[in-house]
C-alpha cells in the first residue's frame, strides 16, 4: 500500500505525517531522516493496528499541485 506523506519544513527540522492514518508521525532533522522515520511510523502503526484486531484504513487521500497566479 501506499499512504500519502505530508512534509513541512520548519526552521531547523523537518514534519511528516499521513492523512490517513491518525496520530502517525515523525520529526527530523533532513528531509531524508524524516521520511524514513514516516515510513518506520507507518509500518509500526499499521504492525499496531493488526495486533489489536482493529481495521487497517486504506489509503484515500491524493494530492495534487495547482498553479495561481500573483498577479
């Protein structure tokens, strides 16, 4: 499956978190740190969800990129 990251970057570090999948998110340093420690924090959420017996949510998010204009 794939979930779709949000990344947001602060002054000295770097967020991430997944629409779909609440409370899954991660903080680091580089852009590349944190999206291994979200892609950690999907595997350890979903390994959490199944161990407790409760429904894995699909992913539905998208996203997409619009262009405006500043004029």
């Amino acid at each position: 499956m794939q979930y779709v990251v949000i990344i947001e970057s602060g002054d000295n570090s770097f967020g991430a978190y997944v629409p779909d999948l609440p409370g899954c998110v991660a903080v680091a340093e580089t852009r590349a740190e944190v999206l291994d420690l979200i892609a950690e924090a999907i595997e350890f959420h979903l390994e959490g969800l199944r161990e407790t017996n409760k429904p894995v949510p699909l992913p539905w998010s998208t996203s997409e990129y619009v262009t405006v204009s500043l004029a």
